[in-house]
C-alpha cells in the first residue's frame, strides 16, 4: 500500500472540494399556493453536472480511505449514467483508469460525458450490469465502487458538508426554515438515508418523502418489507428507480413514497421549463410530481409550509429523449392529460386526479 499516493489522492479531492462553492437553493413561484413555499437544491451546477458529483466524491474518499483504491487501480462501476460521469471525472483527477458498465439505451449525451472525462463505457442489458461489474473488477484487478451497496455509508450523514446540511444551512432566513418535506428519488438509495438520518440526528419534524417511478420495486418494498422483489423491466426515468432492492436503500428512514407515473415526470419537465425557463431530466419530474401532490394537500389543509426538493440534473442530457416529443410519442408516453393536470394545480393551487 502506498501511503503517500493515497495522501496525494486525497489532498486532490480535498482541493477539488476547496474550489467548489454549494448548490443554490431556488424558490419556485406558485402564484395559487398563498401559504406553502416550494424550494429546489439546484444539483445540475456541480462541476459534473449532477447530484451524483456528492456521491462519487464520497465513494472516492470511502474507497482511499479503506485502502481499496491504490496508484493505478481500475475503478469499475455499474451505473445508469450520471453516477458514472461524476465518477470518470475523479477518476480523472486521480489518473487512475475508469470503466462504466451501464444499460443499453443509455442517452448518448451520458455517453459523451463518460468519455469526456477518459472513461470507458462498457454497455450490457440492464439485469446483467452488477455481474459484469463484478467480473470486470475481478479480471482486471480493480476496485467496483458499487453505489448500490456504499452509497448509504460512505456519506457522512451527520454533517460534513453533505446536502442534508446544506439544505438546512440555506433555508436558515426563509420565513418557515424547517421543511415540512423534503422529497428526493432513489436509485441507490443513499441521498434518502442521508437526509433521514439527519433529519433524525437533529431531531427535526421534517418529513422526507420518496418519489418512485414505473417499474421500480422501492414503493412496493417500502409497503411490504419484502426485499426479494424484482421487476423484469428497468426504470425508463435515469437516475432512479430500481429492478431490485439495493442494499443502500434504508426504508426506515422514510415517512412516506409516492409512486409517479412516467409519463406524468416527464409531463413536469416541461411545465418546470415553463416555471424557470431552463430544462431538467427527468427524476427531477419525479421528484416535483410528488412534491406538488404535498403542496396540494397542504393547500387544501390551509396550512403554511415549505417543501424542498431538488433539480438532480440538467434536461440538456435528455434532448433526443424527454425532450423529444417523437420519442414520447414512439414510446407510448401521453403526457397532454398531465400537462393539462399541472396548468390546473398552477392557477387553483390543487392537483385534482386524472
């Protein structure tokens, strides 16, 4: 084991750290909802362009700091794009070589990104990514950081610089500074046990709500505490959403989940554009659907709150897809029903069912 190259290491990312400033924290216009403030953590500014920059960086310093990463380790990882960029560019930074094992039908734009930053990708059906990672790790001798399984234990969820402590840091002057909700999405689960834990660490009544989309066996899990659940078909919305229950999925820490259709996240991308006049992937649809199903029933209870959820990542990713409305329409997605659901909340301020 070299010591001082891993001391090196770490400096590296310690400085990368040192330049970065925190994401900003938005307030999002809702003209109708009189007495609940909607707040999105603007992840997409991260220097790799997501909410996965936090994580890969945690992984980094987990896997230095275990001695599971040495001078010249391959690093191996199975991911559905954004974790995998955040990860080619530390990589990167460390000279070490990167290889990503992501699902077919990956955007190009995601692809692009990895190997922007000298990684390699390396593109299977999406059942078989954990394996080949596995066995690529194993045949080259390298390190698979594994997200779904790390992802929960190498942030440090009672502080240090972690999202859960930034969100609170920025709503410090905000008229009502405790959220009533915060509402993320899970792909490894490991942004929702870190908000939970601290939440609970500082004893706050914030409630922490999951999005889900189609296809992912977290909502169902989280009802039935069955941890063999699987689902043939992977999750159309990056990001998040899971054919299996990952080991970093922590659902004690969650008071409520939300199931999303997909074609009501991508139906909210394109009313956030409206509202901000910028476009998001789609798990920030995720996310802001379900958020707004809190911000109506709080409306409705007539009580005053703020919500905060988060922007996990720019839309420019998803251009020839969410974007696309020939795509949509090839993939069967129909969002006009909920586009003309999300104009209603707009001006009454309650999110009627379809």
């Amino acid at each position: 084991m070299s010591k001082p190259w891993i001391n090196r290491a770490i400096a590296i990312i310690e400085a990368d750290i040192q330049r970065s400033s925190d994401t900003h924290l938005l307030k999002v216009e809702l003209p109708a909802v009189e007495h609940v403030s909607l707040y999105l953590k603007d992840e997409s500014t991260h220097p790799t362009g997501s909410l996965k920059h936090r994580l890969a960086r945690s992984l980094f310093l987990y896997g230095l700091c275990n001695g599971l990463i040495q001078e010249d380790t391959p690093i191996i990882e199975a991911s559905s794009g954004s974790t995998a960029i955040s990860e080619a560019y530390f990589a990167q930074l460390l000279g070490l070589p990167f290889i990503a094992v992501i699902p077919r039908g990956t955007s190009q734009e995601k692809i692009d990104k990895i190997t922007f930053y000298n990684g390699q990708c390396h593109l299977v059906e999406a059942k078989d990514i954990y394996a080949e990672s596995a066995r690529l790790a194993d045949e080259l001798g390298g390190h698979y950081m594994d997200q779904f399984t790390y992802a929960e234990r190498a942030t440090d969820w009672r502080g240090n610089n972690n999202i859960a402590e930034s969100i609170y840091a920025q709503m410090a002057l905000e008229p009502l500074p405790v959220p009533a909700w915060i509402v993320v999405g899970a792909g490894t689960g490991g942004t929702s046990a870190t908000i939970g834990r601290f939440i609970r660490y500082k004893c706050h009544p914030t409630r922490l709500c999951v999005a889900d989309p189609e296809h992912s066996v977290f909502f169902d899990y989280f009802h039935s505490g069955d941890r063999s659940l699987v689902s043939q078909q992977g999750s159309r919305i990056e990001g998040i959403g899971r054919p299996r229950v990952e080991p970093s999925f922590v659902a004690s820490v969650i008071d409520e989940m939300i199931k999303v259709p997909d074609a009501a996240s991508y139906a909210t991308i394109h009313f956030l554009e409206k509202l901000l006049n910028r476009r998001c992937g789609g798990s920030t649809g995720t996310n802001l659907y379900a958020a707004f199903q809190l911000i109506s029933r709080l409306n409705a209870e007539g009580r005053k709150a703020s919500v905060v959820s988060m922007i996990c990542d720019s839309g420019e990713r998803y251009l020839n897809t969410y974007y696309n409305p020939q795509w949509l329409a090839d993939n069967g997605f129909e969002i006009a029903p909920y586009q003309r659901q999300l104009d209603d909340f707009y001006t009454t301020g309650l999110l009627a069912p379809l």
